[in-house]
C-alpha cells in the first residue's frame, strides 16, 4: 500500500473492475472475446492501461467511409442519447493522473456503456450499409459531436450545419457546449441521402434504435451550429477540424542506460526456479480471467484461447475464427505487448511487439495479414517520453514493412502519467492471420508420446527484460534483437509444414523462454517431455532455458514425418531437443538435469493469478 500515489485505487480492485466491464459488456453484445494479454508490472500502480481491438469482416460492397459523400447529404444521429457522462473524456485522458486532476474531472469524464443497445444498433447500421443507403458512417468517441461533424464533413470536402435542438437527451437542462462536446456511448453518425432518409429510419425503427436528424452538409467549409434558433458556433472547417502540428524535441533519458552482460549466479536449484516463474503474474494461467469471457457466441470460434485437453488446456498462440459456415478459410487473432523491452529499448520493443505477434499468428498455421496498435506512452511534452514513443514507432514501422505487413489503423494514448512517473512504456499491438484450410490449424499442447520436439530459430543470450531476470532481482543483459529477414524466412518454411501435416503442435517462445514453453505444451497435453539442450548454442545452462531471443518456436513433429519436416525447415535454424512422452517435464544438459511432474506444475501455473488478484 505505501507505493500507491494518494488517491489511487488498489490493483486487485481494479484488475476485478476491468475484467468485470470487459466482461459484463463483451458477454452482452454478442461479440466473442477471443485473444488477449495481461502484464503486470509495478510502473502501473498510478496508471493502468486498459486496451480493447475489434475485428471485423465484411463484404468489399458493403463498405462505407467515414465522411459525407455530397453537400446534399443529411446528418443522422443513431442510437444512445446524449448526457453528461463523457464530458471531457479526452480532456481527461490527456493529463497526468495526480489527485487534483482527478477531482476536477472525475464527475463525468467516464462514460456509461449499455451494450444491450449496442447490438442493435450494429444490426441497423450494418442493414442500411448491405443496402446500400449510407453516403458515409462514423462512430461518436473523442469530443462527441464536436469532433464527429467536422471529421466527416470536411473529409467530403464540405461543410455542415448542426442543429442542438433536435439532439436526444438523456436529461433536460444540458447546455449547447455540454451537447457539443458530450461522450456518451453507443452513438453513431450517418451520411444519408435526402431520398434515402425514410428507408434509413425504417430500419431503426424496426430494431427498436433512436435515429434523428440533426443537421446537414453544406459546400461551404464551415461548421455552423445553432441551439434555440440563433447560431451559437460558426468556424472555418480546416481550421477547427485540422488541428495544430506539433514539433517538440525528443532526446533519449539521461544517464543512458547501463550495458553488457552481468548475469547472476546459475540457481542451485532449477525445479524451484522454473515453479516460480510458472506462477509469475505475467506467465501464470489466466484461466480465470478467459472463462468468464464468451469466447464461444456465434459458434464461429475454432481455436479458442484455451487450446488442449478438456479441464487441463493451457494458454494458445491465437484464436481462430470461421468468419463463413461454408468455407474453410478463417481468420486467426493474436495479441502481443512488449514494456519489458520498451522500457530498455524503446526501438527494439516496438520490434519485438510485431515480432511475437507475427509468431503468435504462425504457431497456429496463419499467414500474417495486418496489424493494428495502441501506442501507451507517457506525457509527449517530456522530451525523453517522445523520444521513446518515436523510436517504438520506428520499430514497429520498419519491422512490419521488412515483413511486408501493412498497418491500416491504429491508436495513441499519451500522458499516461501519474505522481510515481509515466507507465512503462506499452506497445500492444493486434495482428490478422489467414487461414487458408482451418482443418490444417495446429495448437499448442503436445498430442502424443514418442514424436519428435525441435527448436525454430536462433537462441541468444538476450535475458535483457526477460521474466527470469525480474525474478532474480538483478542482473543485466542484452535485450532480445530482431532478425525481420531471418523471421520472415523461418515463418514462411514453418507455415509450409504446418501446411504439410508435418507439425503437430507448435508453440512461440517468449516469457520465460524454453522451459515455460514446454512447460506450457506438457500442460495443455497433460504429457510429460524430455529435453537435451547440449545441441543448443553453448551458452549457460539458465541462459538456454530462459532466453527470450525473438524468432522462436517450439515444434512437436509427426514421428513418422520427422525428415520431411526437416526437409521443409531447410536453411532455418533449427535444433532437435527430444521427444514427449511421459508423467513429467525432464529437462538436461551434461550433468545438469531437472524433473517437473505435470501436475505439479500445474499447480503453481493454475493457482497464482486467483490468489494474487481476488479480493477476498
């Protein structure tokens, strides 16, 4: 408690708050929660980041932009009512969080969600789009109407008029600004024809969602607003909408940080290690936060995050989604964040972030398509918080385009700043794989006794951020590099025998390296495993089993497709470690060895997150 800024609510409060609303609103509107990631970290005691992506699909004609498409056109404004819930949302959200902030905002910064609206109100807009009566479409986030109105006006090459009067209130007395600025949830923006304006609200009105005129667009770049008959808001429309551009200076913290290598002594006792970091927060099973998420609404998910044997599955790569019932291409969805790196190489975490999540995609037979992010990071007027935001984006950018993998969205949070100093600086960066036959999709439990486990890729000794460092409490490394090239390659060979029907199961290597990974398969299989690791890089035996170097996974190879399968992985490093089989995890080198029964390592996986984060 005494590390909590005045003010602060405690982390297991509101990691029970978070999982709750993601919960209680995801499950309601009927849209499954499939991928995900949690990391704790003590940089989020006076901040928390929470981050939510969505994916959709759709048919190429059933598209819509975001802005009018003709002066002609009519501004419709679609689902929840406008209250004072919401205002200054943003305002809010670009602070640093002391305790004055908080008292003069927290009246109505956060808005009230009703997903029970929310659903139909996909449902109509999506029916108006197949039938082809929306100019244009855009939700309410940021500033409300004020932002909303300017944006898609002005992204037509025209103006808008809006008139207050006629938009739906949650409460009487709201002032003009209140109304303008206001946040409210579940609202939408509709560019419609005059001609079509009848059959738009029809279709609201049969499932039962508010819909109402309140202005229109105009050739005139100029927003002109009005309430009770007189004009309470007329600007030029590129000088509202467009916004200043910034030119700050960025520099890196100093002093820089330390480098080299100064590892700690090897453990003494390795079991006891590797149970610690199987009950760390950020590897223990998440299990109970996954279950009380529907992940099955809709029966199109294929993959889900829970992946092995019914009652004992572990954590998968990613989930696999069947957008149509007759087709076997899918969709896979994986999540990847990287602060542990970030906060040591801003550059090299952005990198890394593309890179897990490239993995992620590959583990369960997926071609990377794209991605999307949300950029955390502290306060931009602090020129080494800029600084390091800068370079995440150099990382990120440059691996995706090495990898040829475009970014088409994307989203920035800054001043995620509190008393203690700014949050560790949080890439999360969510990835699209196809799938071309979901029938050829792989998880990550090991499936059978006797087949072949082999090494993906390079191991280094990059324990720079790892978990294995964290738990020893000191120690300095590098952190883990990027190969995109050599990525590339090895995703490209992986994924053609995957394809092949050579792999069995496949798993990435990132927190807590080798032997969290294959502890991880031998719980989800609930199958034991034993593994040499002598062929490896010789390195020492801790640094073997607990690197994070990037561009790895741990393969379970068909026995009887194992040459094959090392045909087809040709030119990419790869390293046989042993077979699966057995009652326990038995991991070796020379005259080094540890033994790990699966269930008790179960245990300490299953049991850390539900002691450490439920309020009793």
């Amino acid at each position: 408690m005494d590390a909590l800024p005045k003010g602060a609510k405690h982390p297991k409060y509101l990691f029970g708050g978070v999982v709750a609303g993601i919960r209680d609103y995801g499950n309601r509107v009927g849209i499954p929660t499939v991928a995900g990631c949690i990391v704790f970290d003590e940089g989020y005691l006076g901040n928390i980041l929470v981050n939510v992506a969505c994916v959709g699909f759709a048919k190429k004609s059933q598209l819509v932009r975001n802005r009018v498409a003709s002066p002609r056109d009519v501004f419709i404004l679609a689902g929840g009512r406008t209250g004072r819930d919401g205002i200054h949302g943003v305002t809010y959200a670009s602070l640093e969080l002391t305790e004055k902030s908080v008292k003069g905002w927290q009246a109505g910064a956060v808005q009230l969600g009703d997903p029970i609206l929310k659903e139909p109100l996909i449902h109509a807009c999506i029916e108006c789009a197949r039938a082809g009566f929306l100019d244009g479409l855009k939700d309410l986030g940021g500033g409300g109407l004020s932002c909303v109105v300017g944006e898609m006006a002005l992204a037509g090459g025209c103006g808008a008029e809006v008139d207050l009067e006629k938009v739906p209130l949650k409460e009487k007395g709201l002032a003009p600004w209140e109304i303008w600025v206001s946040e409210s949830q579940e609202r939408m923006m509709l560019a419609v024809l005059p001609e079509h304006v009848d059959d738009v609200m029809r279709i609201f009105d049969l499932y039962d969602v508010p819909a109402t005129v309140v202005g229109r667009a105009i050739p005139q770049k100029i927003g002109r607003v009005s309430y009770a008959g007189t004009v309470v808001l007329e600007m030029d429309l590129e000088f509202y909408t467009g916004g200043p551009e910034y030119t700050r200076e960025y520099r890196p913290a100093r002093p820089p940080p330390e480098e080299g290598v100064r590892l700690p002594p090897e453990p003494r006792d390795y079991r006891s290690t590797i149970l610690k970091l199987l009950a760390a927060p950020n590897i223990a099973s998440k299990e109970y936060v996954i279950r009380q998420y529907d992940h099955e609404v809709r029966a199109s998910t294929v993959l889900k995050p829970m992946q092995g044997v019914i009652g004992k599955a572990a954590h998968g790569d990613a989930s696999v989604i069947r957008p149509l019932v007759d087709s076997w291409r899918a969709l896979a969805i994986a999540v990847a964040s990287t602060p542990h790196i970030t906060s040591l190489d801003p550059f090299v975490g952005g990198a890394s972030a593309v890179d897990e999540m490239c993995r992620n995609l590959v583990a369960v037979g997926s071609r990377p398509h794209s991605l999307t992010n949300c950029l955390n990071f502290g306060n931009p007027e602090k020129p080494d918080r800029l600084w390091s935001f800068r370079e995440a984006v150099r990382g990120i950018g440059t691996t995706a385009k090495a990898l040829g993998i475009p970014i088409p969205s994307g989203n920035v949070s800054f001043y995620n700043e509190s008393p203690r100093g700014p949050c560790p600086p949080t890439p999360v960066v969510l990835g699209v794989g196809m799938v071309d036959d979901l029938r050829r999709c792989v998880t990550s439990d090991f499936k059978g006794s006797g087949d072949p486990i082999v090494l993906v890729g390079a191991t280094g000794p990059e324990l720079g951020g790892s978990e294995y460092l964290r738990l020893r409490g000191r120690g300095l490394a590098p952190v883990p590099g990027v190969d995109a090239l050599g990525l590339r390659a090895s995703m490209d060979h992986l994924l053609q025998a995957i394809r092949a029907g050579t792999v069995r199961a496949c798993h990435d290597l990132s927190h807590g390296g080798l032997a969290i990974a294959a502890a991880e398969m031998c719980l989800g299989g609930d199958i034991g495993a034993d593994l040499k690791t002598s062929a490896m890089e010789p390195f020492r035996w801790d640094v073997q089993l607990f690197s994070e170097s990037n561009g790895r996974w741990l393969v379970e190879v068909a026995k009887d497709r194992y040459e094959e399968f090392m045909h087809l992985l040709e030119g990419v490093p790869t390293t046989y470690l042993g077979t699966t089989g057995g009652g326990s995890l038995h991991l070796a080198r020379g005259r080094q060895w540890t033994s790990l029964a699966v269930p008790v390592m179960r245990k300490a996986w299953t049991e850390a997150i539900p002691r450490q984060v439920v309020v009793a």
